[in-house]
C-alpha cells in the first residue's frame, strides 16, 4: 500500500515545479488529484463521504463540491476556509479544458489559455483545501 502522506507531498511539489516551470497541463493534473484528495479529506472530516443511489462514494468533484457547500452552512470552519466560487470556477475551466480538447471544440490558443488558468490557479485552490482540511481535522480532536 502506497503511503498517502509521501504521496502526497510527491503530488504536490510535482504540481508547484510544473506550474512553475510552464507544464500547464501537467501541473493541472497534479492540481486535480490533490484537490479531489482533499476534498474528500474535507468530507470525512465532515460527516463522511456520501454515497450515491447505488450505494457508492460518490466519485465526481461537482458532487462533492457541492455536498461540501451544504455542509459549509452548518460548518462555519468550512464555510471560512473553502473558497466556493474559485472552486466551481476552476471546476469548470478544468471540464471546458478536457472536454473541448477531447471534442476538438478548442483552438490550440485556447487550449493553451484555459491550462495556463487551470495551471495557475489549481495550486492555490489545492493549499486552501489542505489548510481548511488541516483546520477541520485538528478542531474535531
């Protein structure tokens, strides 16, 4: 089994050296895969990962973003620390990036524009999550 914490700290510098050095793309997953780490960190801490109507963890990060946005009325710790409107904006680059590319809907000036956004963007995104996640976890001890 692989260490979660070694991971992601692996995830993480591999996501600031790649924004830093212009690897949009690739810093944009790097920034995907820690912000669904830590928001489903945010939703254990929480009250736990809701399921879907078949019975599974629900896997889509608009569906936990917007679980967490319900909860965060409740929560003011969440309600502070989560940045709603940067995360659904950043949510929604990051779908128009891949879908476009996919359906060849983008010019490669676009494709360039939305991953330098994705890119820039993500870390910031992903430190709050992690900081509101640190925050969270601490004062439910």
């Amino acid at each position: 089994m692989v260490k979660k914490d070694k991971l992601y700290r692996t995830l993480i510098e591999r996501m600031e050296l790649a924004a830093n050095e212009g690897r949009d793309l690739e810093a944009g997953w790097y920034a995907y895969a820690v912000i669904e780490d830590r928001t489903r960190s945010l939703l254990k801490s929480s009250g736990g990962i809701p399921v879907d109507s078949h019975g599974n963890q629900i896997r889509m990060l608009g569906a936990k973003t917007k679980e967490l946005k319900k909860r965060a009325k409740q929560i003011p710790r969440l309600k502070a620390g989560v940045d709603f409107p940067q995360l659904k904006a950043w949510t929604k680059n990051r779908n128009d990036l891949i879908h476009g590319m996919a359906e060849g809907s983008l010019t490669v000036e676009d494709i360039d524009r939305i991953a330098k956004k994705v890119a820039l963007d993500g870390p910031v995104i992903a430190r709050g999550l992690a900081t509101t996640a640190r925050k969270l976890k601490k004062y439910k001890k």
